[in-house]
C-alpha cells in the first residue's frame, strides 16, 4: 500500500498538470479574415515572440462573435470593424480600443450579382441583400440607403454570416450583398460593385477595423499589449516602406491568402483599398478622431435602432497608451 499511494499522488498530479497545459494559453486573441500586412506577422509567429505569450489564435467570421467571446472571457484580445466594437461599447463591454488595424476604403464593398436586376441603387429596391448584422458591412449597407434616399423597409436585408454568404451567393439566393474577403471576391467573379467603404468615408460614414483588449487583461498584462501593438505596426511599416517590394515576396502574399482566404490576384488591391496607419497617426487617432468615429456611429445605429441610447462619453474606451515609436 506504501508503494501505491505515492504513485496515485504522482498520477494524480500529472493529470492536473496535463489539464491544466492543455487549457491554459497565456492570451486567446480572436482574428479575422481581412487583409493586411500583419498576417505575416501573424503566420511568422512573431507575436508570440515579441510578447513571450503563448498565443492560441481562433478565426472568427464577424464582429458580433468576436465580442460574444471577449464579453465572456473566452478571448482576451480581438480585431472587429467600428459598428460592433461602437455596438459593445455602448452596451458597457469592458474593452479598449489599442490600435486603429485599418482604416476600411476597398475591401468592403456593396456588390450587386450579374442578372439580379440591379444596375443602379435604386434598383436595390425589393431586393435581397445579404450582410452579416453589427457589422462595419451593415453598418456601411445602412449608410449607403440613406445615402441614396432608399428607405431599408423597401429592401430585405438577411443577416447572414460571410461562409453563408458565400453559399447564398454561388445558389443565387441572394440580388446583393456588403460584406469583405473571401466573400467579397467571391461576389465581384460575377457581380458589379456599387459602392465601397472607401467611397462612403467621402459621404461621412467612415469606418475602421480595431484591436481591442480585456480592460482587466491590459490592466494585468500591459507589456503584452503594448508588444502586440509594436509587432501590428512594425508589419504596417514594413509594408507602406514599399509596397511594390513587400507584394513580390511571394512568401508573404502566400501567408495572406493561407490566413484570409482571399485569392492571391486580389491581395494587391485589397491592400491598396485599405490605409495601415503608422505609430505616429496612431497616437493621434486613438484620441479624438476616434471618439468622435465611435460617437458618431453609436447615433448612427441608435437612429437605425440598433442600439437603445449613446453613452456621453466613449473617451475611456480608447486608448493610445500601449503605442510605443
């Protein structure tokens, strides 16, 4: 019995250990298909170099997920577009807004399908529009009908997630959608593009791509954050310092399309349909242009009934603080 109950202990004690390695990663982080320069970061395993973390990676489809998942725990550190991250905030999600991923100009976009009908916006009117709901897609598709005096009552508007979309689209079950890549270049093979995010921004409703974090996390771990931060913008900096350069390493268009699923001849445009801002544009963004673009979205979809009231002030929300030059 001497011998035994040692050997239970150890058992027992190794088991624990297993468990626990098994589910402990150090930070979760929720990534998206969208492409930009850090996906080679991402694929190159510098992030979890440059924060000594152990990093468990999980694709999410849209915004709306990735903040389910932060508002429960299971994700500490998240990338979404400006409607969900403004949707969350108001509804008090606990989060800040670390770095602006992208400022969202080509690569989302309103794309009518080949023989639905639709050859002008006014011709959306009494057709099925697809687009995954709270995000910058619906968001821009809302913008976009007001835009043009259409009343969203006079179209269907599905809420479909961008797989679905996908699916929808190849079964022609769908006349439009707003949404970004893969399923976007899978919508312009036989579709017309009325209009881009890029294009909205000139009507005033700009919309952006963020990383945002756990307060409680940043609060425990700010090196981490402020890590994750350097290694986005280093990625940004290596790609705008020649774009023509960073696009003929076929290793680092292989990446993108591995991570995105975009095809690897729409990956020059998608980049150049984006703007990547640089540590010093950060500071400066993630301050009063931001809050002001949270705000403003936040009138927006309480206006669209999308969220019930807008907080007096989203300034603690967002933060430069973990940006280093």
């Amino acid at each position: 019995m001497k011998l035994h109950f040692p050997l239970r202990l150890l058992a027992a004690a190794s088991l624990a250990a297993a468990s626990f390695f098994a589910q402990a990663a150090d930070v979760t982080v929720a990534y998206q298909t969208t492409v930009d320069p850090a996906k080679v970061a991402q694929a190159d395993g510098a992030y979890e170099k440059a924060t000594k973390a152990d990093i468990s990676w999980r694709k999410f489809d849209n915004g709306a997920d990735v903040i389910a998942a932060i508002a429960s725990g299971d994700v500490q550190i998240g990338y979404l577009g400006s409607s969900p991250l403004t949707a969350a905030i108001t509804r008090k999600v606990p989060v800040e807004t670390f770095l602006i991923a992208t400022q969202i100009g080509a690569a989302e976009a309103l794309v009518a399908r080949d023989g639905s009908g639709i050859k002008t916006p006014q011709d959306l009117i009494g057709k099925k529009i697809a687009v995954p709901f709270v995000s910058t897609g619906h968001y821009s598709l809302l913008a976009a009908l007001k835009h043009w005096n259409i009343d969203p009552s006079k179209v269907t508007v599905l809420n479909l997630a961008p797989p679905a979309i996908i699916a929808a689209w190849k079964r022609g079950d769908i006349d439009a959608t707003y949404v970004w890549d893969p399923a976007l270049g899978v919508a312009k093979e036989n579709g017309k593009v009325l209009i881009t995010s890029g294009e909205l921004a000139k009507f005033g409703a700009p919309t952006f791509d963020a990383w945002i974090v756990r307060k409680d996390f940043a609060e425990k771990h700010p090196e981490i954050v402020t890590a994750f931060a350097k290694v986005t913008l280093d990625a940004y900096a290596d790609y705008r310092k020649d774009p023509k350069a960073w696009l003929a390493n076929q290793s680092n268009v292989d990446k993108l399309v591995k991570l995105s699923g975009a095809k690897a001849s729409d990956i020059p445009l998608l980049l150049q349909g984006n703007v990547y801002p640089l540590a010093a544009d950060q500071v400066i963004t993630l301050g009063a242009p931001t809050t002001k673009a949270i705000t403003d979205t936040a009138a927006f979809l309480k206006e669209q009934g999308k969220v019930e009231a807008v907080l007096p002030d989203y300034a603690p929300y967002v933060s430069a603080k973990f940006i280093t030059n």
